[in-house]
C-alpha cells in the first residue's frame, strides 16, 4: 500500500481479549503486528489472567512493534469479567472505523486486515465481515481440512437467526458504527460472536462471509468450541431475543445440531434429550447424520 492509500484507509482497531493464554497469546500478537495494512491499530486486553499472559504480550510487543506498520498499541488489564466485558474494554479504547476482533490463541494469516478493510470499504451496506478458517493444533500445524470452493456468502437477519449464523471473532470485522449502533456486547452472555453477529444482522446491515482465509483456528482442550454444554445455553440466550421471530424454531434447531456434534459420543443421554426437542420439520441432513452417530458411535472414553 502507497503511503497516499494508507492516508485514506479507514483505520482499524484490532482489539485481542486474553484470559490465561500465555501459550498462544505472543503468537497471536506477532501475527497481528506482521500485518502489512498500514493503518492499524492494536488493543490487547486481558482479562484478569492468573498465568504469565501480561508478561507474555509485553514481551511480543516489545520485540514486534518497532519492525511493524502499526499506528498504536495499548494494553488494557481488568479484573476477570468475561470476554464480553473484555472486548467493551477493548471498544472503550478503540478509535478504529472498523473493529477487528480476534482470539488470543489463534495466528492471522498475512493480508488478512487489507483483504477485510479493502471489501468493507467497497460495500458500505455490509456491517459485519467474515472469511474463512483454517483448522491448526495445539503446535500450530494445519489439521486435515477438505477443501470447498465458494463465493462470497451474504445473509439478510432472517437468514442468519434460522442458520444460527456465528461469524466467529477470530474471523470478524464489524463497521464500529454498527457495533455502536447496536449498544456493544451484552456482558452476561458468554457467547461474544454469535450475539454480535445477530444484532448487526437485526439493526439491518448485510452479513457477508468471504471465501479466504482469514485466520487459523487452534483446536485445543480450553477453546469453548470445546465445552458444547455452554456453547448451545449460551446460544438459547442469545436467540431468546428473537423469541416471537418465525425463524426462531429453525435457529433453534441449528443450535440443537451443533450441541450434538460433541454430544453424540460424549453425554448420549443429553444428546437424546435434544433430538426430543425438534419439531420433525426442522430435521434436515446434518441432523440425521448425528442421529445415526448417537446409534452407532461408541460413547468417548476420558
């Protein structure tokens, strides 16, 4: 980018929430400040950690910020409040007219705030920005994924309350005048990214997901992908606001899917009591497919 295009690119702000990531968190930063747009900022924000995490990001951006195009850094320290609260800290902060949330144990691939900003620039109606993920474990080496060849996905609100559409935060970008718009994140709902996505998505911005890459996803015991339990509560209270919507049966159903892809051999007694919960009209493929894995797969073994 010439110093004239980084003189009008819309700046964003890159706001990390960390609790107890010391193992991943200095990856994460050096990614971010790695970034070759060159108006960008970079707010860390950790949430109450009782490791080495502070310790670990000041010594990332020591050792990062000086070769990096990054116009600001700032660390944030708050009592533990969930990342909810962790990222309005962040927010409270930020100056940025996009919002680029990301997680503290996850690594950004090179180009991706130019490739985000670039499309979000392009299509003022979008209020929310995904892309794609690549799957990475523990070590950071890329986990078998097949390969699917898509365009540009975009959801209106109705759409995205009946597929119960998460634009993950390691993956987003937010127009902050929507982010604003919408009143920030609720901190008593644990699920930061799914809330989020749905309020942009009910104050009338389009959804769109990109077809690249845009992070790789450590897979490891702590992520909350990991906890299904608290992922499909968490989603009942966040679809509850739309409880008199026609697509809250079907966002609701989607939700009873995902809990199931753990569920089927981890707690098969839970997972029955969720296939009980769908109406037949909302059963679809991926639902019949965990019904056949809660017959015939053995229960997990921890």
């Amino acid at each position: 980018m010439s110093s004239a295009d980084a003189q009008y690119a819309p700046l964003i702000s890159v706001i990390v929430p960390c609790y107890n990531y010391a193992a991943y968190v200095g990856e994460a930063i050096r990614s971010v400040l790695a970034q070759d747009h060159d108006n960008f900022e970079l707010i860390v924000v950790d949430d109450g950690s009782s490791d080495n995490s502070v310790q670990v990001i000041n010594e990332a951006i020591a050792q990062n910020r000086a070769t990096s195009s990054v116009k600001h850094v700032e660390l944030v320290c708050q009592q533990n409040a969930g990342v909810s609260a962790a990222l309005n800290a962040g927010l409270s902060k930020a100056r940025g007219q996009f919002i680029a949330t990301f997680d503290a144990d996850d690594v950004m691939p090179a180009g991706r705030l130019r490739v985000q900003s670039d499309y979000l620039v392009k299509h003022p109606e979008v209020g929310c920005l995904g892309g794609g993920a690549v799957r990475i474990d523990e070590a950071g080496q890329v986990l078998p994924k097949k390969h699917k060849s898509r365009s540009v996905r975009r959801y209106d609100f109705d759409q995205a309350l009946a597929d119960a559409l998460v634009v993950g935060g390691n993956i987003a970008i937010f127009r902050r005048e929507a982010i604003d718009r919408v009143g920030g994140y609720d901190p008593a709902i644990k699920i930061q990214d799914f809330q989020m996505t749905l309020k942009v998505a009910h104050a009338g911005y389009a959804i769109d997901i990109l077809p690249q890459v845009v992070t790789l996803y450590r897979k490891h015991p702590a992520s909350l992908s990991s906890n299904y339990r608290l992922e499909y509560e968490s989603g009942l209270s966040v679809i509850q606001a739309y409880a008199t919507h026609p697509a809250y049966a079907a966002g609701r159903a989607k939700l009873v899917t995902k809990a199931l892809r753990s569920a089927v051999t981890d707690d098969k007694p839970f997972a029955w009591s969720l296939i009980r919960q769908v109406p037949l009209k909302y059963w679809d493929a991926h639902l019949l497919k965990r019904l056949r894995h809660l017959l015939f797969k053995k229960t997990s073994v921890r």
